[in-house]
C-alpha cells in the first residue's frame, strides 16, 4: 500500500467521522447564555411539549391575555417540526377544553390558542385535567418513543380536586413538570407538589420583555438537559417511595431495591421503560423492605429506601448509583395554631427506643451476632423530670423474614405470638423499660435480621395506667371482656440491623472433623504397633524353629 493511498483513507475516515459526529451547542466566551444559543438546543434536542392552561374563576380576564400570549411565543420559539419537536395543549376549569393532542403545525396550534376564549367561571378541577393530560401525551395516535415528554402548567395552584394521586402517575412515568404561577393568588403548596422541585417553579408578569425572559430562562432550564433531569429526583408519593433519574447513554440495566432483586415488584429492567434515557422505581410502603418510623416532634413518618441503579444488564461495576431515599410525611392538625400549653406537652413526651444487647440488658448494643447467641430485647422510654407520669406498653412487634413480608412475634395485647422466638417482655416498676432475654436466629438466605414494635403511652395521672396491666396471656378470654385501652401516644421503634453469622457451628464442625482426623491417626498409630509386635513374633519363632 502507497503513502498516497494511506493518507487518502486517513482524511477519508475524517471526513466521515465529521460528517456524522452530532453538532454541539456554542457557547460563549463570556459565558452568558444567549437566544441563538437556547436555539441550537432546541434544534439539537427531541421533545413532545404539553401545556395545560386554566381558564377559571380565579382568572380575570387581563391575565388570560397575557396567558395567551405567553403561550403562543412558546410555540414560536419549539420550532416545530415533524421530525424534532412536537406540542399540544389543553385547557381546564371544571372540565377539560380545548384538546389539542401533540402535533407539529405550529399555524394550527396557534390559531387555536387564539380561539380560546376567555371563561371567567367555573371552580378548577386541576386533578381531572392532568388525567386528561396523561390520557393525551400517550395516546397511541401520537406517543413517540424513547421521546422525552415535558409538561408546561399555567395556573394558579388552586384545585377543588386531589392532585396527589394524578400528579405522582406523571411522575412515574418521568414526565418533566414545570409550573408558571398566575395572578396573586397562588396555592404554593400545590406549585411544589406539581414540580416536585422548586427550582421548575416560576411565575407569569404583564411585561412583554419579562416574558421573552421567562421563556428564555423556561427553555433553556428544560434543553440544557436534553428535557431529562440533571440529578436523581426523589418521589414522595402518598402511598409510596421512589427515585427517577435519566443517563446519558440508552440504560441497558435494572434499577431495584437492595436485596431485593429477585422480587420482581422490587425492580425494574431497561425493556420495561418507555425511554432508555429516563429512569424511575416506586415502591409501595408495604413492599420490598421500606422501612417506617415515627417521629414524635415535628410529629410525623419518616420512610426509607435504598436504591440501587445498575447500568450493566449482568454485573455490578463501578458506575453503579446507591441512592437512600428519604421521605418525611408531617402530621396534619385541626388546630394550626399551638398555644404554648400544647408546644409544652408535646414536648413532655418520653422518647422510646429499642436496642438489642449483648449478655446483660445494659450490656453494649449489639450489630453483628452468631446463631444461638443470647441477646436481650431491650424498651425504654426516657425524658425529663416528668418522666414518672407516664407508662407504656409494648405490642404489635414484628421481625423482617428476609422477603420483604414480616412476622409477628408479639401481637396487639402485648403476648408473645412464638415464645421460643421471643417471649413476653418483662416490664420494670416504674412502667417505662421492659426487657426480654432472647436467642439469635436466621432466615434462609438472608444475612440480617431487625425487629420493629409499637409503644403505645398511658398517663399515670388518676389511675390513667390501670388498663394499661401486664397482659395476662394465659387467660386471653378473660383479657379480651377488658375495656378498650385509653392512650395518648402510639409510635413505631426499630432495632438497629443486626447482622447474622454462623461462625460458632464452622468452629463445632472444625472440632468434629479435627476429632475425627485424631480418631484415625491414633488407629493408625496402635495398628502399626500391632504389625511391629506380630512381625517381631513371627520372626522370633521363625529363628527359634531354625535353631532348633
């Protein structure tokens, strides 16, 4: 092969190399982002964009034209095409109006803003509208695959409906939510709901510049991520747990809980998703091991789980994102406002918990034990000097079996359900420690075990305990005629996760198979000796034979 021809093939490889490599945007020198800059994104990036527009009584008629207007330069400014991005809307007050599913003709979508006319009545259904919406951005008529969807919500945050349950369906399925508040009249509360980040929170003025702004400021927080999220999003849901996140590169993986890959509602696979960019998992409270407690002040439920994103469809590798996701659900009241006798008592409260300890109820708090262990249950309720008014009860206890169901080891009136797992706990004089000698024990398959129980409070005060007697569990019968039992405080405690070794029975086996080993050379050692003196006998009488 000639020089020529080489150098022909180099700068032939080149040419097809820059002719298909994908442009990138340019920036700056200064750094400041630009129109022409936000443009080159959106040519550059695919996205279906929806936008829900309300139109109710909380309204005027002067905001509704600066709505429309907002929402007509949007359109001008996707660029719409068959090809790249695609848009649609709706809108809502006490019904959802004016569909117009996803498409690319920027005059009809247009024209059809400007025909919206302005209502003025009816109370916002904002719940039923993003129904509708989920409805619309897939439909099979004009789903895309592996497209990221963003949604654009104009509003003013209020709603006659619950939005809870329809706003975390778009989540699952990691529709993007962005809202522009209207009017002065906003609902916050519901704003933070819908983004599910404050940072997609923004807000709609008269001015015409500040709208080029807000646009500006709207689209280039969407594209600069190509329409996905830029970090791991945590999803509080209100009857479960997530996390969604987007890669770079299609996923190939699986996304699931830790230790729990083999539960097929525990994880989730790159065939199941909808985009190979965009990520998510939820998790039911009940399921897969998450883990709930209590919180005495502020009042409320702490939820917890850890996820695992694993980018090969085989191995762990380094890549690999451990995500602990928390969520915190505070307590509502009737009373927003607390007098101060009421901040005062609640923080009168004993704090409770439960540990599991080696050798002695005082003994150090235990986190890895052996099979047959002696470990001793330990409840406690501690406070301050008026701690003696109060008493507890400890029931409803249950221990993790390893497959994310649980078994109950004491039940509802305080009286161990298996004693030869747990049996009842021994309470002290005072009411407020409560103790049980147990032994360590393993699930098949799992490696650690972690207990949980509900400590219910009574108030000594004017026999305010009395009900509260050691359960008598050999008379359930006579137990149950009993009146109901009046407390003032019932949380959750946990243990600490202990891990479980078998290390004892390794050492019981070495044992056995070092007596074992013993055993035969000491045969072997008296059988030798048996061969010596029988060939000594031999060849004794063999001379003496001779001799004679």
């Amino acid at each position: 092969m000639t020089t020529f021809t080489i150098i022909f093939i180099l700068l032939s490889y080149i040419r097809y190399i820059s002719n298909n490599s994908i442009p990138l945007p340019k920036l700056l020198n200064n750094g400041l982002i630009t129109p022409e800059i936000i443009e080159e994104c959106l040519n550059l990036h695919k996205v279906d964009v929806m936008l829900l527009f309300e139109n109710s009584e909380f309204v005027d008629k002067h905001t509704f034209n600066t709505m429309k207007s907002f929402s007509i330069e949007l359109v001008d400014r996707f660029n719409l095409s068959e090809n790249i991005n695609h848009f649609g809307f709706i809108t809502f007050s006490n019904n959802s109006e004016n569909i117009v599913p996803f498409q690319w003709n920027d005059f009809k979508i247009k024209r059809s803003l400007e025909k919206i006319k302005f209502n003025g009545y009816g109370k916002p259904l904002l719940g039923e509208a993003l129904k509708k919406i989920k409805e619309t951005i897939f439909s099979p008529f004009t789903y895309r695959e592996s497209i990221p969807k963003i949604l654009f919500i104009l509003t003013t945050g209020q709603s006659y409906d619950d939005i809870l349950l329809p706003i975390e369906e778009l989540q699952k399925e990691n529709i993007i939510v962005y809202c522009i508040g209207i009017t002065d009249n906003i609902n916050l509360n519901n704003l933070y709901i819908l983004s599910n980040n404050p940072l997609r929170i923004f807000y709609l003025t008269y001015n015409i510049d500040s709208i080029n702004s807000l646009i500006d400021s709207l689209l280039w927080n969407a594209c600069k991520a190509s329409y996905r999220l830029e970090t791991p999003e945590i999803i509080c849901g209100k009857k479960f747990i997530g996390v969604r996140s987007s890669t770079n590169k299609d996923f190939q993986g699986y996304i699931y809980v830790m230790d729990h890959f083999n539960r097929n509602e525990c994880r989730k696979s790159a065939n199941e998703l909808r985009d190979l960019k965009s990520l998510s998992l939820t998790i039911p409270f009940n399921k897969c091991n998450v883990k709930r407690w209590r919180s005495i002040y502020p009042r409320g439920i702490h939820v917890e789980v850890v996820i695992i994103i694993q980018f090969h469809p085989l191995f762990m590798t380094g890549v690999d994102q451990v995500i602990r996701a928390k969520c915190f659900y505070q307590e509502g009241s009737n009373n927003i406002d607390f007098s101060k006798k009421d901040v005062k008592k609640m923080n009168e409260l004993p704090i409770c918990t439960y540990n599991l300890h080696k050798d002695t109820p005082n003994g150090e708090i235990i986190h890895v034990a052996n099979i047959g262990d002696k470990v001793w249950h330990v409840w406690e309720c501690k406070g301050n000097s008026n701690n003696n008014k109060y008493g507890m009860l400890v029931h409803n206890c249950y221990v993790d079996n390893g497959r994310g169901d649980v078994v109950q080891i004491i039940d509802e009136d305080g009286c161990s359900a298996d004693p030869t797992i747990l049996d009842t706990p021994i309470y002290s004089n005072n009411w407020l420690t409560a103790v049980r000698e147990g032994e360590v024990f393993k699930f098949a398959d799992k490696p650690a075990l972690q207990f949980q129980c509900k400590i219910t409070l009574c108030k000594n005060e004017k026999n305010g305990c009395d009900k509260f007697l050691l359960p008598k569990c050999n008379n359930k019968k006579l137990k149950m005629k009993k009146s109901k039992r009046e407390a003032i405080s019932t949380f959750d405690v946990l243990t600490q996760q202990m891990e479980i070794t078998i290390a004892k029975n390794n050492n019981v086996y070495c044992r056995i198979d070092n007596s074992k080993i013993n055993g035969m050379l000491i045969m072997i050692f008296l059988n030798i000796i048996l061969i010596g003196l029988l060939l000594t006998s031999y060849f004794y009488w063999s001379h003496k034979n001779v001799t004679s």
